[in-house]
C-alpha cells in the first residue's frame, strides 16, 4: 500500500471512526434506557433503508440535502433528551420518587408471564415493543450512515479508490460497534435512574449539535465542539439538582410539594 493509499485509509477511518461513534452512543442510550430488541431493530431497519437508498441512487445519495434531515432528528433527540434529564434531575434532587428497579422488574416479570399466551398474538408488531427506542436508534443511524457515505464517495472519488476507502469505512464501523456491543452488558447493571441522567445529557447534546448543523451554524472543531457540549449541559444538570435538592427531600415511595418552579416542570406531564 503506498503512502497515498495509506492516507486515504486512515482519513477515510477515522472519519467514519467518528460517525459510528455518534450512531452507537444513540443506539446504546435506546437499549439501555428503552428496550434493546426495539433499538436493534430500528437500527436494522436504518440499515436496510440505508442500503436501499444507496442501491438506488448510487453516487447521486451525495446530493440528499443533509440540513433538513439534522434539524429533524437533532429536535426529535433534543426532545427526548431534555424529558429524560427533566425527570432524572426531579428524581436526583428527592422531587420525584426514585424508581425501585427490584420492584418493578418483579412487577413487570409477573404481568409478562400471566398475559405471556396471548398477549404476544394480539401484537400487530412483536419485533418493536418500544416505538420510542426504535424512533431513536433509526433516526440516529440512518443519519450517521449517510453521513459516512457521503465520506466513502467523497474521499474515493477525488483518490480514485472508492474500494479502499469502503474498506476503510468498513473496518471503523465495525470496530466501533463492536466495542458498543462489549459495552452493553456493563451498561445494563447502572441503575435505571443514574442511566437516564447520563442518556438525557447525550440525547440533549447530540441534539443541540445535530439541529445547529442543521440550522447552518459551524460548530468549532466541528464534531469536537461535542467534547465541549456535552460536559456544559452535565454541569447544567448538576448545577439544577443541586438547587432543587435544597428545597427538600421526597418521603420514601411518593413525591413531595414543590415550590412554583418544579411544580411547572412537573405539569408538564412527562413525569
């Protein structure tokens, strides 16, 4: 492999490296929080739509207007992420009761296994069990996966070599997932509401990012500007639970009276 090839090979890799690194936190936070066979399936779904786009249009997949489509999926994500760490920050700070996982597994295991029979036949859709986590995982990776088309066809046309830098992109997407499917399991045993703190700060920060890209704005350092997004909404968050928490702690297993503010919070109805 000579030097230009080399080059192209490791642009084109870490360039993917960085796209499937975005798409693998968005299906990661899915399954954790949501349901992991939804996620999965909406990513297969992302796939296949992806596979079926670029079949199609071939070459001309480069000229699909990616700004509409960040906008859309960076408000569906700031969304989701703002109602996760809204609740997560209520939970923390002793303004909503926290989860008892034990009790609800236990309570969830019981009614799965008395409506096991019919339940599962009355389901016009049984691979997705939660429309939300399938919502999260399709939009994030058909996103991210155009995004490293694009990559492969611009990269490999202006060196000649679309082969080597498919590979390339090949190799970082699933090295990626790889390392987001090792990761799973140590995932699944943080408890539910830690998990939902820290995937409401990523789904409101990849939002934020997505739909300012989206809205025309250049981010500096481009997909770096995340290193600096991210830790300012976590602080953010810290930074509100330690003022709610000041108000008073909730009573086991119920919810407390909250001041003007945390109650409009609440009425939202997301809790």
């Amino acid at each position: 492999m000579g030097a230009s090839a080399a080059a192209l090979f490791i642009a084109v890799f870490l360039a993917c490296a960085v796209e499937a690194v975005e798409a693998t936190t968005i299906v990661l936070a899915a399954g954790t929080a949501r349901d992991w066979r939804s996620a999965g399936v909406g990513t297969a779904a992302a796939l296949a739509a992806l596979a079926v786009i670029v079949a199609v249009l071939g070459p001309a997949v480069s000229e699909i207007p990616l700004r509409g489509l960040r906008v859309t999926v960076g408000a569906l994500l700031l969304v989701f992420g703002l109602q996760w760490l809204r609740k997560a920050i209520l939970r923390a700070s002793g303004h909503k009761a926290r989860h008892d996982e034990e009790k609800l597994y236990a309570e969830h295991m019981a009614e799965a296994a008395a409506h096991a029979t019919g339940a599962q036949q009355s389901r016009q859709f049984p691979l997705v069990r939660d429309w939300y986590g399938f919502t999260l995982a399709f939009k994030g990776v058909l996103l991210e996966g155009l995004e490293v088309v694009f990559i492969v066809l611009t990269f490999g046309a202006n060196a000649k070599n679309v082969g080597l830098a498919t590979l390339a992109a090949g190799c970082a997407v699933v090295l990626v997932a790889a390392t987001g499917f090792a990761v799973r399991a140590p995932l699944a045993r943080v408890p539910e509401n830690t998990m939902k703190f820290v995937v409401g700060i990523m789904l409101s920060s990849f939002g934020v990012f997505w739909g300012g890209e989206g809205a025309g704005a250049n981010w500096p350092g481009k997909d770096a500007a995340l290193l600096v997004i991210i830790p300012a909404i976590a602080l953010f968050g810290a930074g509100l639970t330690a003022l709610l928490r000041r108000t008073g702690e909730a009573p086991p297993g119920g919810e407390i009276a909250v001041p003007a503010a945390a109650g409009l919070a609440r009425s939202e109805g997301l809790g």
